[in-house]
C-alpha cells in the first residue's frame, strides 16, 4: 500500500567470503539458508534460519525476517540472484550477499568452527519424551489445517506469527516444532535457535507421520 522504488531486473547481490559472512552474523544480521531441510539439517551456519528454496521461499521468508532487513543468503550455486529477487518481489530488499554451498555441504574452512548440525525428532521418540511429559511441542501449522487433528498437548502458534509471539514459547523444557510435512518446521526450530532458544528439535514428518501410527485410518 506504500511506494516503492522499482526493483532494477539487472541488480545482482556479491559473493561474501568467509570473513565477510562470520562478520555479518557476529553483528546479528539475518543469515536465511535457502537449502533443503535435509542439506541443512546435516550441517548449517550457526544462527541461520533455513527457508529451503524448494518451497513457499519468498512468502516463509517474509515471516522470518522484517520488510527491509539486512539478508545475507546462503545458497546452492546458481540459485542466489533468484533468491534475491523472489524475496524483493515482496518488498523484502535488504539481501546484500550469498555464500555458495555445494550440494555436498563442503563449507569454507573459515567457517568450520560455525558449523553445527540440526537436530530432528523422530514420532517414537516424541511419545516417549511427551509420556514423560519431558518436551514442550509447537505446533506451528495455520488453524485450518488444526481442524483436521492434533497432537495433544502441542501448543498452537502459527509460523507466520511465531517471530512476533516468541514470549509465547514456553520455556523450561526441551522444545519439538511440528507442521505437517517437515519443510516450516525446519524454519520455525531454526528461527527458535536463531533467536537463543536452546535444545530445540523439529518432528520429522510433521503431523502426517505422526497421524500414520496414531490415527485410525
């Protein structure tokens, strides 16, 4: 509803070395990893929030990041420029740089003291830690699809509003994320961490797995 400038077609954002992206996350800026759940689960810088290319990229970016915040993105290579651009096509301009991660997750050795992996949580082991009533489960998936079941106990708290409603979260306890596959809530748990939430995991498979085994068919 407000002008905008226009977004120029032939704005390209720089490559970052190593010392440049260490620098960017030491001043807090927001790093978005654009990989796969599973490319970043295995190894991510930390402090980064994955927002995997190969889903809603732009319209999930938007939620994790303010309109006009400063972006440094890590990406396959090629994927980059097209990255920048989606995310400015919601007026989300602020990308400044990439890093390029091969698909076999080599990251710079400059980096390897930042690198760590993502935990998941499998459905056996989320019975055992909520019978124990050992872990606090979100669940991040919108009120529609709630209305088609839930897991008892989980705290709602859609994605889209989790960034403004992180006094929400409860503490105290270990924190499962879920949604109904696996891709939002690899980028909920990653923006929890983000944001200094310690010992957070993701449900792998989301509600669907959970439903397999819980859920009269």
């Amino acid at each position: 509803k407000r002008m905008h400038p226009l977004l120029l077609q032939d704005r390209t954002i720089p490559e970052l070395n190593p010392e440049q992206v260490k620098a960017e996350l030491e001043a807090g800026t927001r790093v978005l990893d654009a990989r796969s759940v599973d490319d970043f689960a295995a190894g991510h810088l930390r402090g980064s929030v994955n927002v995997g290319f190969d889903g809603r990229f732009a319209e999930t970016g938007g939620m994790v990041a303010e309109v006009g915040e400063k972006i440094v993105l890590i990406t396959y290579p090629g994927d980059e420029q097209d990255a920048a651009v989606r995310l400015a096509r919601i007026g989300s301009d602020g990308a400044a740089g990439y890093l390029n991660v091969d698909r076999d997750g080599t990251f710079p050795a400059e980096l390897a003291g930042l690198i760590e992996a993502a935990p998941r949580t499998t459905v056996e082991e989320l019975d055992r830690l909520l019978a124990a009533d050992a872990v606090t489960l979100v669940d991040i998936r919108n009120p529609g699809e709630r209305e088609f079941g839930t897991i008892p106990g989980a705290v709602p708290i859609p994605l889209a509003q989790l960034r403004a409603r992180l006094d929400q979260v409860p503490a105290g306890k270990p924190i499962v994320v879920h949604c109904a596959g696996g891709w939002r809530s690899s980028v909920a748990a990653s923006l929890l961490r983000a944001q200094g939430f310690e010992n957070v995991t993701d449900l792998l498979g989301g509600y669907n797995a959970w439903a397999e085994s819980h859920v009269p068919a």
